[in-house]
C-alpha cells in the first residue's frame, strides 16, 4: 500500500517568498553599508552581493508560483 507525503505548499511558498526578500534586503544593505565603511569593497564582494539580490529577486517572484500555484495544480 502507497503512503503519501502530505506536502504543505503554503508554507513553501511563504518560506521562499521570505528567504527572497531576506536574501534580497542583506544583498542590498551590504553593498550600501560596506561601501560606506570601507569606502570601496573588493570585485568579489560587490559581485557576490549583486548575486544575493538577483537571487533574492528569482526566488521571491517564482516560489509562490511554484510552491503557491504549479504545483498544488498538478498533484
């Protein structure tokens, strides 16, 4: 007999959708407050914060549509 994992797709899209903010607002206020206090932030750390916000921006928009939309439809 199958058992079946009851997943709960509200609270993924949540998560997701917050985790994208988090990722989003640290991406940002890194680049602001290191320029600040440092004046100028090595190439790889600019780079790695513009990556936290594109990634927060990715994960923000598409995990209520997957977790929230896509996925509840096809099971």
């Amino acid at each position: 007999m199958a058992q079946y994992v009851a997943t709960d797709y509200p609270s993924l899209a949540k998560t997701g959708f917050l985790l994208g903010v988090a990722l989003f607002v640290l991406g940002g206020l890194g680049e602001v407050v290191g320029t600040a206090v440092f004046g100028g932030l090595p190439a790889w750390e600019q780079t790695l914060f513009f990556d936290m916000e594109v990634l927060g921006i990715l994960l923000g928009l598409f995990s209520p549509l997957v977790f929230g939309i896509a996925l509840p439809l096809i099971e």
